[in-house]
C-alpha cells in the first residue's frame, strides 16, 4: 500500500517515515486553506502549514495508480486558495517540519494513500431502500420448528427523505414514501403509502412558572409539539380461513418530544390520535371503524458517522368498529412493540449495505382465528440503499 | 423475435445513426429539428397490441466538487395501454431507473480504518409500483412494487447505453374481478434476476430496449415456482410534424406464467417533447 505513495513523493524529496503505515498518513482539513505548488518537475502539490505547530502536510494534486504514477484529477478536493512554486528550503529555514500526508475531502468523506475518495458518513434517513430478511413468526409458539427458513420476506421504502429546517426553532420534517415489508409462507405484508410527521423544537417555553417561595425563581417548561400522520395504509394477516385486510386509510397524531437531538434526527415522544380503518375478510366483509391510538417512539442515531441506528416502538390502538367483528364485539386492542438495530456493514460505490436485525411482540383480538395473546417475532436482514448522502455537519 | 436480434437490430440502428452535435439541427428547406431527447416526453401509441400514453420525464443531477460523479434519473409516469384487438389494460402509475455513475466503482469496508475494493461497475436500481393488469377474465393483477438493484456494466456518464443485472423484488397482487376479494400473492424476496439493456443513438431517432427476468417466485396459494419474462422494443423516429417526432415501434413480449408471446407493431406520436439542447432553430 505504500509504494505508490513512496513514489508519487520522491520527485519532491522528502523520505516517507519508515514505520509508517499508509492508513496512518495525516489528512488535511478540507476547511482549511491549501496552496498549490509546483515541484521541479512541475507536478502540482497540495500543501497545508499550520503555522501554530509548525507542520506542512504534503500531498499530490492527483489520484495515482498502483505505480504511483499520477492519472487522474483530484475528487471532491477544496479548490486551491494558492498557486505558485514550492519553496521547500524556505518554509525548512523557517522551521517547518515537511510531513506527507492525505489530500483534503469534504466532511463524510476521506481518502485512500493513492487519493481515491470515498464516503464513510451516510444519513440512512434520506434514502431509497429495499431489503430482504429471515422472519420467523411466533418463535415461541413454535419451539419444534423456530428456525423456518421458508419464513423469508422483502422490505422496502421507495422513498425516505428528512428535511431539517434550522434556526431558533428547528423543524425536522419526515417524508416516507411506499414503505413496508412483505412476508411470505405464510403471507403477510404491510404497506404504508405516505407518512409525513414533523418535529420543532420551540424557541419560546409553552409556559414560564415563576415561584415566589425564598428567592424567586423562573422554571421553563418545553412542549415540543409536533405531527403525525399517514395515509394509505394496508396490513394483510393470515387467518385460519383466508387473510385479514386491514384498509388504514387515514391516521393523524400529536406527538410530544420528551427527548431531542440537537438536529433532531434522534428523539423520543409520545404520540396519541385518531385513525380511520377498515377490515376486511371474506366472511365477514368490510367493517370501518375509528382507531384511537397511541404510542410511544424512540429512534436513536448512535454514531455521528449514521453507522448504528436503533429504533424502539411500543404501539396501543383501540379500533372501535362500527359493525360487530364478531359476535356484539365492537371494541378490539392491539399492542405492539418492535425493536429494530440496523448497522452499515459496507457500502458499494458509497451506497451502503445495512444488516437489521429486529425482535417485536404483538398482542391483538381483532383478526378472527388470531389468538388474543402475544405473538414474537424476529427478523434478520440486509437492505441496500440509495442515496443515503453524508449527514450533515454539526 | 428474439432477444438476441432484437439487441443486434438495435446496435446495428444505433451505429447507422450520425452521431455529431453539429447534424442536431437540419437545413434542407429550413431549420429543423434532427435530435430528439427521447427521455422528456409525453406520447401515445397506437399499434397492434392497442392504445396508450405515458409521461417519460429524465434527468441527471450533477455535483461541483465530483464532476465524474453523476445520478441519471429516468422515470414514466401514467403509462397506460388498452388493448385494441383483446380486451385488456395495462397501467403503471411509477417505473424509474435511478442509476449512479461514479468514475471509479468501488465498495467500502468500513472496519476500523475503511477500507476500499475497487470494481468496474455503475450501481443504481430499477423502481415500479401501481401496475394494474386488466385482462377479460376472473382476476387483475395489481403490482405493488418490483424493485431491482443493478450493475451497469456500460458505465455511460449519459442514458445511451445501459447494460445492468441484478436482483428482482417483487409483490403482485391477483383480485378477483367480481368479489374484489384476493385470489393469490405472487412475491419475489430476490429470488429473481433482472437483465437490462437499453441502447439509444447520439441522435435519439433510435433506441430499444431488452428486459428479461427470471428466478423463483412464491405464490400464495400454489408455493415456488419458476416463472420467466422477457420484453424488448425498438423504437426508431422516421417523420417529425412542427418537430414533434412519430416513430415507428416494434414490441415483443413472453411471459411463462401465461405461456402468452404477443408482438407488437404500432406509431408512437410525440404530443410534447423537450427540445434537444444540440438543436438550434434560431
């Protein structure tokens, strides 16, 4: 790995450290200022001094081969503030120590020895994604058999796109386009066509308490409001008849944020409305009914560089059916909980490869022939994503 | 006709085609238009296999700091297809191609230091979703959504070339016609391929395209089975009104699943293009 290196400096004459490795070249700062300067031969050379430590990081002006030999134009590099001739003996009197080092990228991108660049920062919430993963349903209903490999199933979001709009109230806005998974053997599937929610975090307090016991003092108190909605909604679920097809044509909630990021792409709230559904079964037909819900949502982005992503879901909804269900039944209750890990394994010409794993319960007595009591799944799986750009600079 | 001539058809056309910036604007009898971007269109067809429209809009989507770094998007909106001689429609309201085309292909392992692999491929994926397949029988086919992720081995910083493979998701949806009840699931968790080639001349007066796929698909009420589709069309531009182009179009298309071949032969009427950039008229 070091040779081409080696050789892309000898023509400027500086020997490279012999216990070096290439993945411990410097870089440099992509938000500092570079000069350019020509060697003898008259190749070009980024140069970046600091004058507080005194060190100049060195780097070529081009991406090289395995040789070392120069061959293509720099990527993604800061434009040269700087042109001139490299006057090595100069900054040398002058006290410099002459370090190679790794050309400048953006932030969300670094740089091989040879000056290829790549991206290792990757907002997995701006994405187009599709996956596919192993779902063995109700593992402890089927201890015989837990490890059903003909239980496999596909996910996919077509389109995943966050928006942060700054300043003293920072908004946060969440964009899902035709997300959902399909399971098969038996065949269930769940499918959300749009979702949009939104975050703020308020400048002002809701309310200001004063107290007026000893000194006086003021106590803030945040309610950051936001909104939840989606629209287009279908969940199919195997029956011991058929299928269950639940229409989730609308649904739209308040939520509170007990806990922000300070860009908003992590947080946990609360959330509680109202949604509008209907089941559909061959024996039965359709019933409508009003879902009263709520649920409580952490989602987490652990690492700034986005390569470990958690996400906890706890769901209650009470569909209140218009018609009975069965029997004089109108009220049912779901519960629900999920909890999802997806970590970026690596990525393919800078679109990353994510494993996810997932475990999640569920209880719910509005399926006819589901039994009322908890159900446990879990899931392992790959998804591919597109897209997926650097997240932005804090 | 099969899909090796049918690709030779199309690369024989495509080389035929002049080639120059310069031959974009014809002169003779006054100025008009020789180049057309057959990706930013809306048009309909009339042919042997009936009547339709679609709304083809494409774009590529640029960075400063990485010049050879480009996304080409194409997408079709509303394509819809009625059956002249059989009763039938087709509908797709979303088909896109989302292709990255980066100077150097590559994958990152990102363990520890990352590290990088280098490989001599565009990627991207191929994007459908709200078929509707209505056919004078029991059941219409809902498609959900097909995705596809690709490999593009033609690597053209353009849409002239692409030559891309890759694993098919799928989820359709068989419904009965009368009790709008469902008949069967029909799902592909990438357990199926995806062939594409599409090639179209610098002048875009002639283009066609190949698709095949092949793999395991599970249905609900039968299991796995094999199941295999192919398509491929030509498409070559040979009058222009007001520079609006009507191209002639040659279709065939072979599904296992129905054991139907139809070919198809019509004229594709340009109602609204964006004029070629090369094109000066002025």
């Amino acid at each position: 790995m070091r040779r081409p290196f080696c050789a892309a400096i000898a023509a400027i004459g500086i020997a490279v450290p012999t216990v070096a490795s290439a993945d411990q070249y410097p870089m440099m700062d992509h938000y500092a200022p570079v000069d350019c300067m020509k060697d003898t031969d008259g190749h070009l050379w980024r140069i970046q001094c600091n004058p507080a430590t005194h060190v100049c990081l060195y780097a070529a002006d081009d991406e090289l081969d395995s040789a070392g030999i120069r061959r293509k134009p720099l990527e993604r590099a800061r434009d040269c503030d700087r042109t001139g001739v490299f006057d090595r003996t100069k900054l040398e009197a002058a006290g410099y120590q002459m370090l190679p080092a790794r050309a400048d990228a953006p932030y969300g991108w670094t740089r091989d020895e040879r000056g290829r660049v790549f991206q290792i920062n990757f907002d997995l919430k701006r994405r187009i994604y599709f996956g596919v993963g192993w779902t063995p349903q109700k593992l402890f209903d089927h201890l015989d058999n837990p490890f059903e490999l003909k239980r496999s199933s596909l996910d996919f979001g077509l389109f995943v796109f966050d928006y942060l709009s700054d300043g003293p109230t920072p908004t946060r806005h969440r964009i899902r386009l035709m997300e959902g998974n399909v399971h098969i053997e038996p065949f269930s599937a769940e499918v959300t066509v749009a979702h949009y929610d939104v975050s703020r975090r308020f400048f002002d307090p809701l309310l200001r308490v004063t107290t007026f016991v000893g000194e006086p003092q003021r106590h803030d108190i945040h309610l950051d409001l936001g909104l939840w909605t989606e629209a287009g909604g279908l969940e199919i679920h195997p029956t011991p008849t058929g299928t269950s097809s639940i229409w989730k044509h609308a649904t739209a909630m308040g939520t509170i944020d007990l806990w922000q990021s300070p860009k908003l792409d992590s947080f946990l709230r609360l959330r509680t409305g109202l949604g509008l559904e209907g089941q559909w079964t061959q024996e039965t037909g359709y019933r409508t009914a009003f879902v009263p819900q709520s649920a409580l949502e952490f989602d987490w982005v652990v690492d700034p560089n986005g390569f470990h992503n958690l996400r906890f879901e706890f769901d209650h909804e009470m569909p209140r059916y218009l018609l009975p269900i069965r029997n004089d039944q109108k009220l049912a209750q779901r519960l629900r909980a999920k909890l999802q890990y997806e970590a970026i394994v690596l990525a393919i010409n800078d679109q990353p490869l994510t494993l996810k794993l997932a475990a999640g319960g569920e209880k719910r007595d509005d399926i006819m022939g589901v039994p009322d009591r908890w159900a446990f799944v879990v899931d392992a799986g790959l998804r591919f994503s597109l897209w997926a750009p650097p997240r932005p600079r804090s | 006709m099969g899909t090796t001539q049918t690709t030779l058809v199309i690369a024989l056309l495509a080389a035929a085609a002049p080639a120059h910036a310069d031959s974009c604007t014809g002169e003779r009898g006054g100025k008009f238009a020789a180049c057309f971007d057959p990706g930013n269109r809306l048009s309909i067809t009339a042919g042997t296999a009936g009547v339709g429209g679609a709304i083809e809009l494409r774009h590529v989507i640029h960075f400063d700091d990485e010049p050879d770094l480009v996304w080409k998007l194409d997408h079709t909106l509303l394509a819809v297809n009625h059956g002249a001689w059989a009763d039938r429609l087709s509908f797709t309201l979303y088909r896109a191609h989302y292709m990255r085309h980066s100077r150097d292909g590559h994958i990152v392992i990102p363990l520890g230091e990352p590290k990088k692999v280098f490989m001599h491929s565009d990627i991207g994926a191929y994007v459908e979703s709200g078929t509707i397949e209505w056919r004078d029988q029991p059941t219409t086919r809902l498609g959900v959504v097909r995705v596809a992720g690709l490999v593009d081995f033609a690597r053209k910083k353009d849409f002239s070339a692409r030559v891309a493979f890759g694993p098919l998701a799928r989820w359709d949806v068989d419904l009965m016609q009368d009790t709008h009840s469902v008949r069967a699931h029909f799902v592909a968790p990438f357990t199926a391929g995806m062939a594409n080639l599409h090639l179209e001349s610098d002048d875009g007066r002639t283009l066609g395209d190949v698709r095949f796929e092949a793999g395991a698909i599970w249905r609900s009420d039968a299991g796995w089975g094999p199941e295999i589709r192919g398509e491929a069309s030509v498409e070559r531009i040979v009058l222009a009104i007001n520079d609006r182009p009507i191209s002639l179009l040659l279709g065939a298309r072979y599904e296992s699943e129905t054991h139907e071949a139809i070919g198809q032969v019509g004229a594709r009427i340009v109602l609204l293009q964006r004029r070629d950039p090369r094109v000066s008229l002025e």
